[in-house]
C-alpha cells in the first residue's frame, strides 16, 4: 500500500505527510469497493496498482462532486473485471 500512497501523492501534489492518514483511508476505501466491483486486486501487479492509484486520486478529487466515474477509468474498471472473471 506504501507504493499506491507515494503514487496517489505525486498525483496529487503533496509532499507533506499531514494528509497520509486521510489519503490511507481513501485508498482502504477504494480496495473495498472495487472488491464490491468483483475486481481483487494484485498489488504486486503494476496494472493493479496504476489502477487503485488513480482511483483512489479520482475519488479524492471529486469527494464533494456529484459526477460520474471517468470514462477512462470506467473502462480500466470494466477490463479489470473482465481480467478477474477469466480467472
């Protein structure tokens, strides 16, 4: 999870530590409901990984918005289900 935190960070453009208590949140929170999706993630595949990063920093980003999920992650969302379902 280190990894996905230093990822989420850079994305967002903080270099402080003050927020990592929150963003580990967000990024617990995004595993949990991408599991809901049917998508277990690999953390030690790169894909995976990129994946929970920029979820996690699109659901940071629009937390007071009420907007539909991006279309590109929509799909990364939708071929990672796919990805779990061949399995």
């Amino acid at each position: 999870m280190q990894t996905v935190l230093e990822m989420l960070k850079v994305d967002l453009g903080i270099s402080h530590q003050s927020r990592d208590g929150y963003l580990n949140n967000v990024i617990q929170g995004c595993v949990e409901e991408l599991k809901d999706k049917g998508i277990m993630l690999d953390l030690e595949q790169t894909d995976d990984v990129m994946l929970l990063s920029d979820y996690a920093a699109w659901r940071y980003r629009k937390r007071t918005e009420d907007v539909p999920l991006a279309k590109n992650l929509d799909l990364r969302i939708k071929n990672a289900r796919t990805k779990e379902r061949a399995k």
